[in-house]
C-alpha cells in the first residue's frame, strides 16, 4: 500500500518519512487517533514504504509499488511483514490451544484486500464468525511473534511488527511483549495501531514514540467521497464530509448501498409520523420491527435518533452551518423541525437516553420501544400546546 492511497494525513507523513531519511527510526511506534482517521491506513502504507526496495526518497517520497517486494505487499504476503490482531477461539481448536494471528492470517489478508485498511472490529469479527465473542489478543501471540523476529530478514532489510489493538493484550502477552520491546531483535520496527493507548501497560507506552493522528480535514474526505463515487454530487459530498467529521468509517457507512442510516431514517419518520397521528396499533407494529432487531443495532438506532433529534431543533435557527445531515434527512427536516424545541429537545433525548440503557441491561425490547412510542406520542403533542 502507498501514502498516495492515504486519505490526507500529509503532516503525519512527512513525520514518518523524516524519521527514516533522518536516520532517526524508532524501534518501537504506537499510533493513536479518534477512529476512522486511518491509522492503519498509515500504518500499512508505512510498513509498505520501510520494506520496500525501491522507494522514493524525494519530497513527495513513496513506496515505488512495482519492485518484488511491493508485489507481495500487494497481497501482503511479505515474509518480513507480521501482523498481530485479536482474536477468537474457534469450536474446533484443542482446549489447549491458545489461538494466535497465524489462525486467521487467511481471513485476515481477504478482509485486507476486499476492505482496504480502514474497517472496524465488528467487520473482523464477521470475518471470523464471532460476532458474539470477545476478540483479545492470547500469551499464545507473544510467543509466536518471538519465534519470528528471531529469524533473519528474509529480504535483507527490516522486519516489520504491525500490531493492530495492543490494548486488547491480556496481561501475559503484554508483559512478554514488554520484553520483546526492550530487547528488540536487530532491524525490528514494531508498529502498535491503538484505539484506547490508556489500557495499555505503562511500561509498555514509555516504550514507544507516540505518533498522534488527528481526523481527517473535510477537504480531503470530500475529494475521497467523489474520488470513490462518480455519481455524488459535489453538494452530498460535502454533506456526507460534514457527518463524518472527519472518520472515513463513516464515510463507508453514510454510502453503501442499502446503508444503515437509510433504514434509520425511515424509522425515525415512521415513528414521528405515527405517533403525530396517534396511532397505536401501528406504533405497536413499530415497536416489534426494533424488537427483531439485535441488541447492537437497537443502541445504533437510538445513537441514530438522538443525533437527528439534536439537528432538527438546530435546523430551527435556521443557520446552515449549525445543520449537519444528509440531503435526505434534511428534507424531511424542513416540515418536521418545528415539532422539536426549546419544549420538549431534553424529555425526548432523556426517553431515547434511559431507553439506551434499559436496552443494554438486556430489557425487554418490545415493551421498551413500545413505551418509547406512546410517550413520544405525549411529547409531540406537548410542544403543540406550549407552542
């Protein structure tokens, strides 16, 4: 993978460019950033340009993509590049395996190719079959990486670590890791992709230089939307930038096909709609379609309907950069917005809030969205009557 392919970030790879030509590597790195930033988008495409045999040492400097060892990072398959993520015991593995990368490397490398490098761990646990396990990295790991970077550089130059969520270490791989960082085997780069840096072990952290990733500048999300979609309009573009603030993993979920947020759009207008017109018997149909859902996706829909709860009173003062929704969304806005103000904006995000938590303490979802429906029902009509 190159830089070019990087969705902006140009600071951070300048940094990491100048660490190499400056001769100034550290053994040891751990990237951090909000999620959607690409942090592995960085961290591959660096991994790529440190292994690289030809790469280009200029000021637009890059990995050159057409030498043997670009060829194998095409499908990374280099033998220099170790990747360690988390992940799962499987119904078929001995009672005393500790599961490692190795495992997975096949469903790892495919997700790699289809996905690219910005995907969430929801996406890696379907491509193990867990959706419903804890995905965590085993002692099982650390004595496997050892084996590894012991050996010589098949290539003759670095061998590369990349490991994705360290944090997700238990506490007997992150102390022989700690090791490994101490006394690192000659021309290792260890590359740590982190989402939570603080659950990682201080000693470890005091280890490694940390590189922080801020999100992406709506400019260059913009340019990527239209880059990827041919047929967006510069208009949505923009639209879909402004959501995502910045997290291409948002992004990825505003434009896929059939998308998650459609459907939650729909939702949200039947609700309103229904429950304008008081009509329970379909409200209560309402309720047993959220029912069907998993419990993730129930939280997901109630992120979903606060957020267009808040910018719909927004749309009110009718100041367009205060707005962040969809093109879509905002039409509907245009003759709903008047039933959300100053009135009733914190009752319905209290009832959408405790309906949040009674849906993680495993509640009962058909009465609660049911109840959610009735008392929104009470909700639009008070905002009539103070209006």
């Amino acid at each position: 993978m190159k830089f070019s392919e990087v969705i902006g970030q140009e600071e951070v790879r300048k940094r990491l460019v100048g660490m190499v030509s400056g001769g100034r590597l550290p053994h040891a790195m751990m990237f951090c950033g909000p999620k959607g930033c690409g942090k592995m988008a960085l961290a591959l495409s660096f991994a790529s340009y440190l292994l690289c045999a030809g790469r280009d040492e200029s000021h637009e400097a890059d990995s050159c993509g057409i030498c043997r060892q670009c060829a194998m990072l095409r499908k990374w398959e280099h033998p220099d590049l170790h990747f360690t993520y988390p992940t799962i015991k499987l119904p078929s593995m001995s009672s005393d395996h500790k599961p490692v990368s190795d495992d997975f490397s096949r469903e790892w490398r495919e997700m790699l190719r289809s996905e690219g490098p910005y995907f969430t761990m929801d996406r890696w646990l379907r491509e193990m079959g867990a959706e419903n396990q804890q995905a965590i990295i085993t002692a099982g790991e650390s004595d496997s990486l050892t084996r590894k970077l012991s050996m010589k550089s098949s290539q003759g130059g670095y061998k590369v670590s990349l490991i994705w969520l360290p944090e997700r270490m238990n506490a007997e791989c992150a102390n022989k890791l700690l090791k490994l960082i101490e006394e690192p085997p000659s021309q290792t780069v260890f590359i740590m992709v982190c989402e939570e840096p603080d659950k990682l072990l201080e000693t470890i952290r005091s280890r490694t230089q940390r590189i922080d990733i801020h999100k992406i500048d709506n400019g260059s999300v913009e340019k990527a939307i239209m880059a990827r979609d041919r047929n967006m309009t510069p208009e949505d573009a923009r639209r879909i930038a402004r959501i995502a603030n910045g997290n291409w993993l948002k992004v990825i979920e505003e434009t896929a096909p059939g998308n998650e947020a459609m459907e939650f759009l729909d939702l949200f207008q039947m609700l309103m709609r229904l429950a304008y017109m008081r009509n329970v018997k379909e409200l209560k149909k309402w309720s047993d379609t959220l029912q069907s859902f998993g419990r993730e996706k129930q939280k997901r829909f109630l992120d979903y309907f606060m957020r267009l709860i808040r910018e719909n009173f927004m749309y009110n003062f009718r100041e367009p950069s205060l707005v962040y929704m969809t093109s879509r969304e905002e039409e509907f806005a245009r003759n709903f917005s008047r039933f959300v103000n100053e009135y009733n904006i914190f009752p319905i995000c209290d009832l959408a809030g405790r309906a949040a938590r009674d849906i993680g303490q495993n509640a009962n979802a058909r009465m609660v969205f049911f109840d959610f429906a009735m008392q929104m029902i009470v909700l639009l009509i008070q905002k009539k009557e103070n209006s």
